[in-house]
C-alpha cells in the first residue's frame, strides 16, 4: 500500500509504498464443546484469515492511504481520468494511525466471544507498531 506523511521532516512525505504486514492477536476461551468443529481452539485460524483478508487486506492492498487533509494528493486524485485504490482516512496514515483504523475495522467483525489483544502492523522488517486497544484511551 502506498502512504505518504505530509507534514513530515524528510523523505517519508514522498508519496511511496511499504510491504505492510499485520499480525492479530486474540484472546479468548478454549473452546471444550466435545465435537465442535473448533474443539481445542480460541477460534479457527481459516476464519480469522478470512476476516483479516476481507476487511484489511483486500481494501489497502496495491491502495494508497490519504489522509482528508492532504489537499496535494487528494488534487492530484481528484485531477485524474482513472480511478485508483485510495483510500481516504481522517488521520495522516502513519504505522501507529494505521494499525488503530486496522482495529476498528475488525471490532464488531470477529466474533463477540473473542478480544483483539494487539494489532502489530510493521512497516518494514524493522519497524512497526503495536495498537493494544485494553490501553487505549
Ligand atoms: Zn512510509
């Protein structure tokens, strides 16, 4: 996904891309239900693959992120014939920013019974950064 950081001091307000990825952890109860296709399991990892593939992957991938108030970029999207993935985000789309919109997209799509722990979105290999929504404000 492509992003840039407008205000920022250097290179990062170049509009660019990274090879964003996400880990989810969740909390929840093993489930003991003798039978049940989850038996042994807080939650079946194909259904979490599922919703991270839906609401995350599948609106950002090969995107760029725009922040509402980057009037350059957003002019220069507006200027063109072709329509392109943008997605546009009431906050400058920074690693910290964007791991809270990826928490708000899967609060109230994973299941009641189970508790978004962390988002861990890096940027890089090197780079990244934890939302933990139970410190949130
Ligand atoms: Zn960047």
């Amino acid at each position: 996904m492509g992003h840039r950081v407008p205000n920022h001091k250097s290179k990062c307000r170049n509009p660019h891309g990274h090879r964003y990825r996400l880990e989810l952890t969740v909390r929840g109860a093993v489930i003991a239900t003798q039978g049940d296709s989850s038996e042994g399991m807080v939650h079946d990892f194909g259904d979490l693959k599922t919703a991270l593939t839906k609401h995350i992957h599948d609106v950002l991938d090969h995107g760029f992120m725009l922040a509402e108030s980057d009037t350059t970029m957003r002019a220069f999207y507006e200027s063109c014939d072709e329509e392109f993935r943008v997605v546009v985000v009431p906050f400058i789309p920074t690693a910290e920013n964007i791991a809270c919109w990826c928490y708000e997209q899967l609060n109230g799509v994973i299941p009641r019974s189970l508790k978004i722990a962390r988002l861990r979105l890096f940027e890089t290999p090197n780079s990244w950064a934890d939302y933990l929504p139970e410190n949130a404000e």
